[in-house]
C-alpha cells in the first residue's frame, strides 16, 4: 500500500516521486487527513526512500507543521540523518518553518548536530536562509555561534556571504566571534564582496579588522568597487582613528549588544556610563 510504484528500486537511482512512500507524499504536501489514515492503518513513519530522506524530513523541508506534529507523536525518529547527513532540523531551519523548528525541539531534536563534510549546521541553514526568528531560537536553545563548516565557515560567515543582516545581528549580539576566519576569510570580506554598508558598520562597530588579509593577501576594502558607498565606508575605517565616542559605543555593542545600544541612544544616558563601559 505505501509503494506508489512498485518498480525495482536501485541504489543512486534519482529520487522521484516513484521512490517515495505514501507516507512521503502525505507528509511533503500537507495532506494531514491522509497521514493521520496512513498511521492509523500501520504505516511506518520512519519508512526511508531514495537518499534516506524520511517522511519527517520531507514535511520539514516543506514546512508542514501540523505533518511534522503528527509523524512526531507517531515516533518519527526526530534526528534522523539523510544521505547528506542532513536533519529535520536543518531542514525546518533552511524552509524558515519556526513553528516546525519548535516541534522539532520540544521533541528533544540535538541544536547541534555532529557534522560532517557535507553537512551544514541547522544554524548555518537559517542563517543562509535569513531566517532571523530561527536563528534567534537556536541561539537561545544552545546553538554552537563557532560551529564550524568546511565550505562556508562560521555561521556569521554565512550570514554575510549571504546577505542577511538581521542573521549578523542576532549573531554578534549573542556573542559570535566577528573575527572568525575561513582560509583568512573574515565576515567583513563577505560584507565587502556584496557591498552590504549596514553589515560593514556593524562588523566594524563590533571590532571587525579592516586591516585584515585573505588567502589572497586582500583586505576587505580590495573586494569593493572604488567609488562605492562600501569602499568610501571601509576607506574611511583604515584612514581615520576611532575617537572616544565611537570606542564607547564599540564598548556597548560588544558588551550589551545592538538594541541595548539603541535604547541607551534614546534615552540620552550620560556620556559617564558609557565611557565606564569602554574600559571593562
């Protein structure tokens, strides 16, 4: 019954719907109502078709949150690994699913998963994805911020590369190390690379080297179009010397974050305060 075609199936064969499970397809559409018959007539929430994707794995990376709750309470293995050694959590994190991520979470699936050298983090797939909320819940439930993968780096490498600002502010607000390197390779050359300006001052702000040099012996301010807003703003960085105030509020950001600084902004609190905090 779970077949859809019952044709010999043969290993590196490519996934299609003919190697998928009833199960799978249920679970990837949506389709609640079939599931919960499938289950309750003995089908295996934990059945693995072409690349060992599971029908968690499918209901995940679709963001069907009401599947993923009824493969879950079945006994869906939450950690299961596919061919790529990917999650359902990783594939929650990339689909940008925050209600499937909480699912899987409150059901004990592991923030931090083993890696491998084809395996990205669940917080390196929201980062990529721009998934800020993800992001934020991950780091609140222990996500490594360092946690290490071969093609992109760091998570706030990924962030950067990728464009997603919000990403880099949960990131460095939590404490991600701004310097981290890949092949020599800082955020801030990403940043450069893709003439984020908002992103540039940030990393900076948050003591980003802009004197750094890369595999190819290139500063951030080498990846920039001469002219552009991201190379006058890096030009600006190498050539004038940070003054009190702007190491005061270097100080706050590191020390209290992004919107702590805002609200101190706002409110007008005494030079004092800050000054004090810039030397902790």
């Amino acid at each position: 019954m779970e077949i859809e075609n019952a044709r010999p199936y043969f290993f590196g064969d490519i996934g299609c719907w003919s190697e998928r499970t009833e199960v799978h397809k249920a679970a990837s559409l949506g389709q609640t109502s079939q599931l919960q018959r499938l289950i309750q007539s003995g089908a295996s929430v934990n059945v693995v078709a072409v690349d060992s994707i599971t029908p968690l794995h499918e209901a995940c990376v679709r963001g069907q949150a009401q599947c993923v709750r009824l493969l879950l309470d079945a006994g869906a293995q939450v950690d299961a690994r596919n061919v790529d050694g990917s999650t359902p959590l990783c594939d929650a994190c990339s689909a940008g699913s925050l209600e499937c991520v909480r699912l899987l979470l409150d059901h004990g699936a592991k923030t931090n998963p083993a890696l491998t050298s084809r395996t990205a983090s669940p917080l390196h797939e929201a980062c990529m994805g721009g998934n800020s909320d993800c992001v934020k819940l991950l780091i609140a439930m222990g996500a490594c911020l360092e946690a290490y993968d071969l093609y992109y780096g760091t998570p706030l490498h990924v962030a950067c590369a990728n464009e997603h600002t919000d990403c880099v502010k949960e990131l460095l607000n939590a404490g991600a190390k701004v310097n981290a390197a890949r092949l020599h390779e800082t955020p801030l050359h990403h940043a450069a690379k893709n003439t984020q300006v908002e992103t540039v001052k940030i990393l900076v702000e948050f003591g980003a080297n802009v004197y750094a040099r890369d595999q190819h012996n290139r500063k951030p301010v080498d990846y920039t179009t001469p002219g552009s807003p991201s190379a006058t703003c890096l030009h600006f960085y190498e050539t004038t010397p940070m003054n009190l105030q702007q190491l005061s509020r270097l100080a706050v950001r590191k020390t209290l974050g992004t919107r702590a600084l805002e609200v101190i902004v706002q409110l007008n609190a005494p030079k004092l305060i800050i000054s004090y905090l810039c030397y902790q």
